[in-house]
C-alpha cells in the first residue's frame, strides 16, 4: 500500500481551513491531482472512510481507493 502525506501552509484561521480540508466534497479544490472523488463508505468524514478517487497523472487518468487513516476535529 502507497502512502502519501501532504503538508500546506494557509493564511487562514485554522478552523476555517479545517472545516473546508475535512468537507469531501472540497477534495478536488485543495489536492493535487485530484479530478473526482466519491464516498464509498456511508456517513460523514471520519478515521476509516473510504473514497473512490480518480487522479491526472502524468497525462493518464489513475483510479484508487483511499482511506482515512487519522481523523481528528
């Protein structure tokens, strides 16, 4: 399984930056690369959600499934 970790540094005040990062449906406005991303499991955001993701990479189009591994409000 391929890790990733993204770090990124806004002038905003963090509960404004949190509350869009943690929306889903905001994903494709703050991740690299990212075209679609859908729920595959039900509810809300939390540790073990899983989301179908379709990202550009280098010219072609990658599916993958990702997981939220730590999710901390």
């Amino acid at each position: 399984m391929q890790v990733s970790n993204l770090t990124i540094f806004i002038n905003r005040p963090v509960d404004e930056v949190f509350t869009f990062a943690a929306n889903p449906e905001n994903f494709v406005d703050w991740i690299p690369g990212l075209v679609a991303n859908k729920a595959v499991s039900p509810g809300p955001l939390e540790t073990g959600s899983r989301y179908s993701q379709d990202y550009m990479v280098a010219g072609q189009l990658e599916e993958m499934t990702a997981q939220i591994s730590t999710f901390a409000p």
